[in-house]
C-alpha cells in the first residue's frame, strides 16, 4: 500500500510540520509513506496538485493537506483504506460535520 501526502507551505525547508508528528506516533506498517513537502511555496494550491496527481501515478492514496492540518486519529490509515469513497474532505469553521460511515474522533 502506498499513501503520499502533499504539502504546501511557505515555511522554509526542514521545518517540522505536525504531519511529522503524527507519522512519528501512529503506526503505519506495511504502508509507504511519502512526504511531497513543498516547501518555501510560491504557487497556488490548484497549480500545485494537479502537478502532484500527475507525478503520482503509483500511489494507492493521495492525501492534500494544508501544513498546519493536525490529524489526531490513530486509525487514520485503516479508515481511509476501508473507506468506500474516492474523496474525503474536511474543511475549517465554525462548524464541520464528519461524512456519513466514515467514524472519526469529532475532537
């Protein structure tokens, strides 16, 4: 199984991200991970993922995620895998609702 995050950040490179904390401390066995950091970013997002949907043509999953997103959900791997969708998106605000039969940790 390979899963490749993409991220864009302005920060400059080596910065550690909370996406390195959450690999750091949830098991992700027999899973490839990849980081696709871009740091030090100057292009828009749009830009920059379909460049990255291009580049990634290997990969089982594809994940992007803004550089401050903090996932706190230990199961994130096995749920995105099981999961029946194609795309699953959360976005920030006042309110945010989890998508029908994809249980998450609503903290």
């Amino acid at each position: 199984m390979k899963f490749k995050f993409v991220i864009a950040t302005k920060k400059p490179s080596g910065t550690r991200l909370p996406i390195h904390d959450f690999l750091d401390n949830v098991k992700h066995d027999g899973i490839d991970v990849e980081l696709d950091i871009h740091y030090g970013n100057t292009y828009g997002l749009p830009k920059l993922y379909n460049k990255a949907i291009d580049n990634s043509t290997d990969f089982d999953f594809i994940a992007f995620i803004h550089d401050d997103v903090w996932i706190n959900d230990h199961q994130f791997f096995s749920k995105v895998i099981n999961s029946k969708f194609d795309v699953i998106g959360a976005v920030g605000g006042c309110y945010w609702g989890v998508p029908k039969g994809f249980p998450i940790d609503e903290k």
